[in-house]
C-alpha cells in the first residue's frame, strides 16, 4: 500500500491556484526531494500532506485512508517538521518533546519510550534539560526533527530541514534523517540541490503548481545507462528515430521538437553500451553536417531541475502562443 | 483530554517562563493592596465592595497585556503551523490555553484574598457578599480573557492584539453611553445589560444574577468560538 497518494488534487487560495491536479504516489521506504523555485507550491504540498490545509478538489490518502473525514487519524500517520523548525523557547528539550507526545495522543510508557528514543536518535541527551532558547541552530533542527518522529510515523514531512546548517551539521542532520527515514515514506523539501541528490531516492518538481517531473535518482542511472543528446539538423527524423531504436544496445531514442527560431532537434538516446553501429552512424552524419553537436546528459538534480523548468516554460510559452 | 491538558501545562510553563506574566500578576496585587490599604488608613472604610471595583478596573487594564500573546505569539514564531497539525481538535488548543489563562486570573484574585484576613481578624464582616465579589470579579476576569485570546488569535502583532483587546473592553464598559438619549427603549435596555460599567454595579457587591451571569458565559462562550473559527480560516485562507 502507497504510503501517499496524490490523485488530481487541487489547492486555490482565493481566486489563485496553487495546485494543479497534482498526482503522484510514495511508497513506503522512499525518500522524495520535493522541488521547485520559490512559489512552486512545496510548502503548500506538505501542508496539505500534514493536515494543515485541505485540498479543493481531488483525493489525498495516508496509508489507505482519505484526507477528508479523518483528520485526527491521519495526523498521526504524519510527522512534520515545517520550515525553521518554529520551537517554543521557555521550555527544555524534553518537556517540548513531553508537549508534542502529548499532544500526539502518546501517555505514560508509551510517551516516555517514544521520547527516549527521539533524544537517542537526534543525539539530544547532552541537551535534555536545556532551555530551548539557548541552543545553537544545529540543536533546534535536530528538537524538530526530534518532535517529528514522535509517535513513530508511516510518513515523515521535512520542509527545508538542513537549511541554515553549517557543513558538519548538514551531514550530521543528513545521516540523522536517513537513519529514521527507514521504512518510512519521507518528502523532503529542499532548495539545496546537493542534499537532494545525497538525501533522496527519488525528485518530484514542481513548477507553477504543477509537477513537471518524477524522476527516480536511484535507479535511473542504471536502468537508462548512457544518456547522449544529438542536436539534429538533418530530415526525416521518424527514420533516424526507428534506425536508432532498431540497434542493439539503445533502450530509448526520443526526439524533443524544433522551434521557429531553431529548427534542428534534440535527440535523446539511452544505451548501456554504444553499439558500433551507431559510433558509425554519428560520425557519418557529423560529416555531412546533419548533427551539429553530441553531448553526454548532464543527470545532477541540478541538470534534471533546469531541464525540467525549462521545458516546462517553454511548453507553457507555446501553448500561450 | 491528555491533549487538551498538555496545552494547559505547556501554556502554564510559558507563562512563568516570560517576565509578562509574572509582572502582570505582581502590579496586580501591588496596586490592590495599595488601593485597598489606602481606603483602610485613609478612608477608614473596611469594605471590600471597592476593591472588587478596583480589582475589575485594574484587570481591564493589565488583561490585554496577559492575553495579547496566548496565539499572536504563536503566529508570529510559527509554531501554529506545527500545534495545527498535531492530532488534535482546534477546541482543545483553545479550551487548553483558556484554561491556563483562567488559573492566572484565579492567581491573581488569590493574591488579593490577603485582604480579607485583618477583616476577619478585626471585624465580623459578612462573608456571603464577599464570595458573590469574588465569583463577579472572576466573571469579568474570565470574559476579559476570552475576548483577549479570540483577538489573539487573529493577530500576529501582540501590541496590535493589546490594543485592540483593550478597545473592545473600554467599548463594552461604555456601550450603555447612547442609552441615555433613549432613543429606542428596546435597544437602550439591550444596552445597559451588555454595558460592563452597569454589570458591574451589582456584582461587586455581591449580587449575583441569572441574566449577568449568563451575559458574562455567553460572551466567553462566544469569543472561544471565534477564537476556533478564527483556527479554521487559517486553513482555507
């Protein structure tokens, strides 16, 4: 069973939307770097993940069961840290810690467990009875940390959760979460493209309230092998595109349109292992001018966040146009 | 209800963790007990029936104070976005950082029952009066304070929330002003029972009625409410 399940959900706040449709689903064991630029609508997805705000239109399910009608219930499928680890400075460690157990419906031995076990997982003990108010930026990340997997969580919300840190302290927290992200289906936020790629299995970006890409980082690189983009000026790209799918070794060709402005085409060819026919191929067509240039694909999040910003910016001018 | 009772001891904790509460409740008793040896020295009455009426004025001016942070302090911190998503119903976090507040208010009028011992000790006061005093007194300490948590609520600037606190109770203290014209009978009547200055009157003497007392729930039954409402809007907003 999905631990999240996105299906066509909208979000507007007034007359402006947020959300478009959004589908997607995360499986248990997962971990997914929510991206996009600022106003994509991240924050407000993890929102309506935690119970913060309700979807408009669609239907979201924690664990099998929908967002509407069971609020209290799916709170405590969640664990959320939202951006700035928002803490209360008068209290200690563990009477804040005592606070959201509390609140998360935890008593007695349960509560005690299930807070002994947040000190020893975030390293808090040193810090147990300090006043929140006098620890450093690293501690208060690694408190609200601490709170989110209180209750032990199917789903673990993080929104910006290494931001702020200093270089130690960004892998100390990184190797922290990916401790407690066992077995859980975790969505983590991020502007930071380097902890995205370190953190996450998989990248979702958003653009506009839109998702624009579901990418996996693990396996892509092993299932797609070599990725290659010719820019192509030549005609009769259809044949091109059968001759290339055709060879053995290729698992994909594609072919991105032209525009008016440049008419050649970007083609994306996926192999394991270049086949010689195609090394032939390409140099034959370099020489007769039909392929103007061949590079291997860049598959950084960063690459992949461009490429998909990009694209999607310009699908939304042609559509405008 | 464990919820409900982690807000009241978390709510409990920052109040005695901030230098506001704890001032708050010490100009409270200092300027009681001033104004109450005052009256005893000077104007040699022993009654209580003008500390009650200083209790109320004083505690129409030092509430705002206490109540401008219960939720604008939450707003402006963040820390709302994390109690709103914790399982948990919006009328528990009302209810929870009410009741904190109610045992402020009881601390505060606790303090001044100090006063009533050299009455004891020297006198024979009549005690029934005394208890109807500090039940009318209480009414207006918890209607000020509900009013003051709903303002919160809509606030993220604790001085904006103050004064906005303190305009609705020097409104409601006033509001019978326009029944003196009596310009409609039915409103002037309307008015001079929502009117605290009129309610006053009686209950720090003592005299407890049905309609105050029901006045007094229904406006703090009231503000609670909007303060949950004013929970909600913030997911849909």
């Amino acid at each position: 069973m999905a631990a999240i399940v996105f299906d066509g959900v909208c979000k507007s706040f007034g007359s402006r939307r947020v959300l478009h449709h959004l589908s997607f689903r995360v499986e248990p064991g997962e971990i997914v770097g929510l991206l996009g630029p600022n106003g994509s609508g991240k924050t407000t997805t993890l929102r309506l993940i935690s119970g913060y705000y309700q979807p408009d239109a669609g239907r979201l399910t924690i664990q099998g069961v929908a967002r509407e009608g069971s609020r209290g219930q799916l709170k405590r499928y969640v664990g959320y840290l939202p951006e700035r680890a928002p803490l209360y400075d008068s209290l200690t460690v563990t009477q804040y810690l005592h606070f959201v157990g509390r609140c998360k419906g935890l008593r007695g031995g349960e509560l005690k467990a299930s807070v002994e076990a947040s000190i020893a997982a975030f390293e808090l003990a040193s810090v147990a009875k300090t006043a929140i108010a006098r620890l450093s930026k690293g501690f208060r990340q690694r408190v609200g940390l601490g709170q989110a997997i209180l209750g032990d969580p199917a789903v673990l919300l993080l929104d910006e959760a290494t931001n702020g840190l200093d270089p130690m302290q960004i892998i100390e927290a990184r190797d922290m979460i990916r401790q407690v992200a066992k077995g859980r289906a975790v969505i983590f936020s991020s502007h930071l493209m380097q902890e995205v790629e370190a953190l996450c299995t998989r990248a979702i970006i958003l653009r506009h309230g839109h998702l624009i890409t579901d990418v996996s980082l693990d396996a892509d690189a092993n299932e797609q092998g070599t990725v290659i983009l010719l820019r192509w000026k030549g005609e009769s790209l259809p044949t091109l595109l059968a001759t290339l799918n055709a060879m053995p070794g290729v698992s994909q060709a594609t072919a991105e349109g032209s525009t008016a402005s440049d008419p050649s085409h970007v083609i994306r060819v996926c192999y394991r292992e270049a086949p010689a026919s195609l090394n032939s191929m390409l140099e034959h067509a370099m020489a007769q001018g039909q392929v103007l240039s061949v590079e291997q694909e860049d598959r950084s999040v960063e690459a992949i966040l461009v490429d998909a910003v990009r694209r999607s910016d310009r699908l939304a001018a042609e559509e405008t146009a | 209800m464990n919820a409900l009772l982690a807000i009241f001891v978390k709510e409990l904790r920052e109040y005695f963790a901030t230098p506001i509460a704890l001032a708050v409740v010490a100009v409270f008793w200092a300027l009681c007990g001033y104004l109450f040896s005052f009256h005893l020295f000077f104007v040699s009455t022993a009654q209580m029936v003008t500390s009650f009426h200083n209790m109320i004025i004083l505690m129409l001016l030092v509430m705002p104070l206490l109540t401008m942070r219960i939720f604008a302090e939450e707003n402006k911190s963040g820390t709302m976005e994390l109690l709103l998503t914790l399982p948990m119903s919006d009328y528990a976090t009302v209810l929870g950082k009410y009741l904190a507040g109610l045992f402020i208010v009881c601390l505060m009028l606790g303090g001044t029952a100090t006063a009533v011992v050299p009455l004891v000790f020297y006198g024979e006061p009549d005690l029934g009066p005394i208890w109807g005093g500090y039940v009318g007194t209480f009414a207006f300490g918890a209607m000020f304070l509900a009013i003051g948590l709903a303002v919160s609520c809509a606030c993220t600037n604790q001085v904006v929330a103050a004064l906005i606190t303190w305009g609705i109770l020097v409104m409601l203290w006033f509001i019978d002003y326009p029944a003196a014209f009596d310009f409609i009978p039915g409103l002037s009547a309307a008015l001079l029972h929502m009117s605290l200055s009129s309610q006053h009157v009686d209950l720090i003497r003592g005299v407890l009625s049905g309609s105050a007392l029901i006045y007094f729930a229904s406006v703090v039954v009231f503000s609670l409410f909007v303060a949950v409402r004013l929970l909600r809007l913030r997911r849909t907003r």
